[in-house]
C-alpha cells in the first residue's frame, strides 16, 4: 500500500523577478517500508523534494497524500546543540521523557554504537559519530518516514561506508520508510530498493533495485544499474 503519494508536484522560486523551476510535475507513489533513494547532480530538486515533504517549504502547485503521521529529517550536518551531551542530543525530539521514551533512548544508543559516549559532548565526538546523533535524534522521535538530505556527504570514505552499513542493518530491522537525496550514483545503487534519477527538477528515471543486501559495488549487476542511472543523468544533461 502506498504510504506517500507525489501528483503533479512542481515548485518554482522568483528570484530578481526572475522566474526559476526547481521541481517540474514530479509525480511518485512509494510504498510502507521502501528505501528510495533520490540521486541528480547539485542544483536538480533533491533538497527541495525533501523540504517540502517535510513542511520546510511550500509546493508552488501539485498533491501530496499520506497515511503516516511523522515524518523526520536527517540533515547533511548533524546540528547538535554544543551544550548538550550525547544522549541529551538524542533526547531534544521527545517531548516528555517518561520510561518509555527513556528506552527508547537507550535503545538508539546501543544500536548506533553511541552508548559509551553518551555523556560526552559534540565537541568531544568524530563527525562520523555526531551524524550517528542525529540519526538517533531522528529515530528517537519515531517517524513513519526518514527523508534524509546527504548526511554522508561530508565524511571520509571509510566512515560514509561504514555509516552507509549501519543504516541498512537500521532499515532492515526497523522497516522504516526511508527516503534518501544523494549526488552520488554509487550510494544510490549500494542503498536503495528504488532509485529515482532527477535532473533540472524532472524525474527522468525510475528504476527498481532488487539486489540483496549487503551489495558488492564490483559485482556486474550493481555495476549495471549505476550506469543506467548515471547514463539517464549523462544523456539529460546533453540534452
């Protein structure tokens, strides 16, 4: 059953009088529990998607239908307050802190790792473990559906991989709704069940991933999808 529902979706920004489109009749339906990946090179939509799903912007014109009832955001910064510890950090997304969301805390600590660094501080953790924080803030609040806009993007190849097993093992345990903007072709074919190609705010592929978890880049068939995505980008940008 589809859980969010994209029709006619189009936003355009007036700049210096200036009409510009960022998104053009984006049209999507993704299902309960699908990791959907979102890759197009800087400046194609993906953010922009991500912000009005989430409330952050308004839609120009277009429909957007869901049954969830949370939706949460993991940002490319972890955006952790520098004067609250760890586990403090994880806690700011609840509004009570009865016994149950205490385990729920306690819960994400363990799961990501973070448990014997729980009262330390931002300034005292790898950015690796302060975007693990986030991703336990986000998960701490219990969302439906996770949009996540590049949270990788800023870590050295050994911890973006690492990170990008740790929310696959996540996804598969917790079936979560995930949806995930990348500009980079790999990790949308390493991550996603779906991947939707963007490019000048027009979907201009949709193709599904049913290669298991957890995937070998060097294998031909993951090989084989990331060129038809990366050939679709290619060919758009051509034109």
């Amino acid at each position: 059953m589809a859980q969010l529902v994209i029709r006619n979706l189009s936003k355009k920004f007036h700049i210096h009088n200036k009409e510009i489109t960022a998104l053009d009749n984006i049209n999507l339906s993704i299902n309960e529990g699908t990791f959907v990946t979102i890759v197009g090179k800087s400046g194609c939509g993906k953010t922009t998607l991500l912000k009005i799903l989430c409330g952050l912007e308004e839609k120009t014109y277009g429909e957007i239908t869901t049954n969830c009832k949370n939706i949460g955001i993991v940002f490319q910064e972890p955006r952790l307050m520098p004067w609250l510890t760890v586990e403090e950090n994880m806690q700011f997304s609840l509004l009570e802190r009865n016994h149950e969301q205490k385990y729920l805390v306690e819960k994400y600590l363990k799961l990501l790792d973070l448990y014997s660094f729980k009262d330390a501080y931002p300034s005292q953790i790898s950015g690796g473990m302060a975007q693990r924080v986030s991703l336990g803030r986000t998960l701490c609040y219990n969302p439906d559906i996770i949009l996540m806009d590049e949270p990788l993007g800023a870590l050295d190849a050994f911890n973006r991989r690492k990170l990008q097993k740790e929310i696959i093992d996540l996804f598969l345990r917790e079936k979560k709704t995930i949806i995930f903007v990348t500009h980079d072709v790999e990790e949308a074919t390493f991550l996603g069940q779906r991947i939707v190609a963007l490019d000048q705010g027009r979907m201009i592929k949709d193709i599904s991933n049913n290669l298991e978890y957890i995937r070998k880049i060097n294998d031909i068939d993951f090989l084989n999808i990331k060129e038809e995505i990366l050939n679709a980008i290619l060919r758009d940008v051509q034109g």
